[in-house]
C-alpha cells in the first residue's frame, strides 16, 4: 500500500540554525500539507501546497518557514532560523483530488521529531 | 471554522463496540463530517467521512444525526490496537478557496482494556 514517508525521523538542531524537513507524498497525489504537534498538544495545521505554490497558511507559518516541492518526488519544509519553540512532531500529508475539498482524505506519513537546543 | 465537541476520553473492553460520541451544533450545510485517529507515536489515519447519510468502511461505521447537529462513530467490536486518540473534524467545501485543511480539536482518548 503506498505510503508517505518522511526524513529524517528526528533532528536534533542549536537554536538559530536552518533546518529542512524532508517529505515523500504519495505519487499522484497533488496536494501537499505540513502539520506540527507540540508535544501534548494539539495537530496544527501549517501549510497546503497545490500546483507548485502555497494555497493556504496559518498564522504559525511565518516568513521563517518555507515549502518547496524541489524534483516533483519530494516536498520540503525549511525553517530558517529555529527557535525552541520549533521544537515539535512535524507531520507532511498528501491527498489526491476527487472534485470536492470536502471530500479527499490525508494520508499522513510518520513525522519528524524536532528538537531545538 | 465550525467547532466540535468530543468528551476528553473513554474506556473500552476489548472485542465490545465502542460509541465515540461528536456535537456540531453549528455545522453548516455544505460540512463534510470526517474522523481521523492517531495511535501512539504516529501520524493522524483517516478512518471515515461522511455528510449526511450513515456510512460504514471497514475500520468503522459512522452514524449522523438527522438535523446533523451530532455524530457518532462506532467501533463494532474494538481490538487493542484501536486504543487511540480520536478526532470529529468538520471539513467545509469551499471548493475554490479551501485546499482542504484539517482543524483538529483535542479529541477523545480511547482507552481499550484486555
């Protein structure tokens, strides 16, 4: 069953460094999401990517972090500059398109475990 | 978006249905009803949506109230492995501006006990 996968499972980062997140959707999907949990929080929503731009954004997605779909295969999260607050699961999902926004599941791959020192 | 209601957690017995309860008193016409579940260590799953008819896949049935206002999923007979936390998730289709995001809420634990 196909599957999205992510790497690297943790990063351990110092405060202030760029870090990059990298990401496999499944391979006819064509849309793209990056979530974040806190530890004991909630999932948030950060980021969707369609047709090789942002669609959506939250306020958590500022002009530290950026996505890019760089080879048509993987899709990347970069966080420029990291703060200890960064410090969180970082889940990528993929979804396909079936007409309606309502509809199209997410397949989430296994996250990344980011810790910022 | 339209805010859910779900009780912070419960406890099952293995192999007995569960009943995961959901309020959505301000659901609008055109909200899609979805239900996600992530295990432990792991990513969110989708187990199930739907609109307004019950709808049942082979993880699950989901059972929608008439005025749409609540909804229910339910676990037939639940294993070990279902002991998740549990997410009612509104998704409006707004077509042209919407990509689809998910809001997820704090969820209800479910415990499931051998």
């Amino acid at each position: 069953e196909p599957e999205v996968t992510q790497t690297p499972s943790h990063q351990v980062t110092q405060m202030g460094q760029e870090v990059i997140l990298r990401c496999v959707p499944i391979s006819n999907h064509l849309y793209f999401y990056w979530y974040r949990q806190i530890l004991g929080q909630k999932v948030e929503f950060l980021v969707s990517f369609y047709n090789n731009e942002i669609s959506e954004k939250s306020e958590i997605f500022d002009d530290q972090f950026s996505v890019e779909r760089p080879d048509g295969s993987n899709f990347t999260l970069k966080i420029r500059s990291t703060k200890l607050e960064d410090s969180a699961m970082y889940f990528c999902a993929s979804s396909d398109w079936r007409g309606l926004a309502g509809v199209n599941e997410q397949f989430f791959g296994p996250g990344t475990r980011l810790t910022v020192l | 978006d339209a805010k859910t209601t779900q009780p912070n957690s419960m406890e099952s017995n293995e192999e007995e249905p569960v009943h995961l309860p959901c309020n959505h008193s301000t659901i609008s016409g055109t909200d899609y009803i979805h239900w996600y579940r992530q295990l432990p260590s792991q990513g969110p799953e989708y187990v199930i949506h739907g609109l307004t008819s019950n709808v049942n896949n082979r993880m699950a049935s989901l059972a929608i109230a008439e005025d749409r206002k609540s909804s229910t999923l339910i676990l037939h007979r639940a294993t070990l492995r279902d002991a998740a936390v549990y997410y009612c998730i509104l998704r409006p289709n707004a077509g042209g501006t919407s990509y689809g995001k998910l809001t997820f809420g704090q969820g209800t634990i479910l415990t499931v006990h051998p």
